[in-house]
C-alpha cells in the first residue's frame, strides 16, 4: 500500500467503513512492475477472492461491499464490473455493491465490454494524467452511459496521475508507457482476455511475440519514455468529497 491507500482507509473508517486492502504483488514476488506483464487481471481476480472471502464474515453484509482501486487497481476495479469477468473468475452469486475507479487504463477493447453490472460505478481522472488517458476513458464512460449504466466520470482538470497521493514534489519516472496506444482483443490468439493486439499493427507480430511470452508488445511510435506523478490538493479535496458521499449515500450511512 503506499500512502494515498492508507489515508483512504483512515477517511472510510471515519465515516463508518471497514476496510480490506489487497496487495496484488507480494505474493506473487514481483514489485511494481508486474502490471506490464498481467494488465492488473490477477488483481482483479483477487477483488473477486476478497468479495467471497468477506462474504462469509458474520458481521459482514455481503450485500454492502464496494470496490476501490487506484491505477492498475483502479483499472482492475473499472473492469470487475464486466459481466463476463464476473462469470469467468467471480464467485457465484456475489457481486461488488458499488465500483470507484480512480486514474484507471481504458485503452484496451475487451470483447463484451459494454456488458457489465447493474451497480453503481464512478470514475475519477485527471486531465494530464501521462499513465492512463482520461479522455480515452471518457469515450469508454460516454458508451456505457449510452447503454443505459449507471457510470459517472469526473475529470480534475490540471490534475496528473496520482492526483490524491500527498508527496513533497511531482515524480518523474522513467520507461516505455503505453498511454496513447489502443489495443483490441484478439480472436485469433485464442479465448483469453490477456490476447489483445495493438489497433494498426501488424497481426502476424502480435502472434510472434505472444508466443515470446510478451502480452502486449506495441509499436513504440505511440509510447511514451516517461510518465509524471504529481499531488493536486484541488483535485484530492474533491475527490475525497465525492467519494465519501458516494459511499454515505449507497450505505446510507446518514
């Protein structure tokens, strides 16, 4: 967990929440760049082992448990809500009360994307976030609306990746990104949401390096070298206020 999680958990308790958190890579023995391997799936699996797990808790409602995830969780957590996910790795019968996605990756189209939980879902972004396009979610956001879902999207204008984590100065990390890449889920590599292939780019090499074990090889043309984090005490503020009201309001807790 770094610091932003730990002061969401504090917040939540405050106002009548109990807490779990996940930490997706210590047990797998994998630090933080595990993401470029897995796309945040066995994070999702693991919000579906949580869900079950507190279900059986008897001072627990299993009716009354949300998902939080920020960046690769947030990414995980948007996409728990698929109804297809949900079948393939969920437990039957559970399903997550309420979904809060902050700075997720929406630039991969999945097969059935559209399909996905009558919940309430909310996602939170910043205009400049280098890590994950904003306006790439809006477009995923503005479909499920459409469809009639109960999503909403707010974008923190001026407000980078990371927006609600307190740091002294703004970090600048170094690697190829792939925020201005698009990708599709592949038929053709097999039934398997972790094949997907770079939209414009030739199919005959996202064979060739799928079998190299590399899930989601691109043309670096639309990467990037670097990425920033950087805290926004505007965008934290609100964004603090409308999740906590989001919660209150679901739980009804006033």
């Amino acid at each position: 967990m770094h610091n932003s999680e730990k002061r969401w958990a504090q917040r939540l308790n405050k106002i009548g929440i109990a807490t779990f958190s996940i930490d997706s890579n210590k047990g797998r023995r994998c630090g933080n760049n595990c993401y470029a391997d897995h796309q945040g799936f066995p994070n999702m699996v693991d919000g579906y082992r949580a869900l079950e797990l507190l279900s059986s808790h008897p001072n627990i409602d299993p009716n009354r448990i949300a998902l939080l995830g920020f960046s690769v969780g947030g990414h995980s957590t948007l996409y728990a809500s698929m109804k297809r996910f949900q079948k393939m790795w969920g437990a039957s019968g559970l399903e997550f009360a309420a979904y809060v996605a902050f700075y997720p990756s929406c630039n991969i189209i999945f097969n059935e994307e559209d399909v996905i939980s009558d919940q309430p879902i909310r996602v939170l972004h910043g205009s400049l976030d280098e890590w994950g396009s904003a306006e790439v979610c809006k477009k995923y956001v503005d479909r499920l609306q459409a469809a009639g879902n109960d999503i909403i999207m707010t974008i923190f204008p001026g407000a980078h990746h990371s927006f609600d984590m307190k740091m002294e100065r703004p970090i600048i990390v170094k690697g190829w990104g792939h925020v201005n890449c698009h990708f599709i889920e592949n038929d053709e590599l097999g039934d398997h949401p972790l094949k997907v292939s770079q939209v414009g780019y030739d199919k005959n090499e996202h064979k060739k390096t799928y079998k190299m074990g590399a899930l989601l090889m691109y043309d670096k043309s639309c990467g990037t070298k670097k990425a920033r984090i950087e805290y926004n005490e505007e965008a934290a503020k609100k964004s603090i206020k409308i999740v906590t009201d989001f919660f209150v309001s679901i739980f009804k807790l006033s």
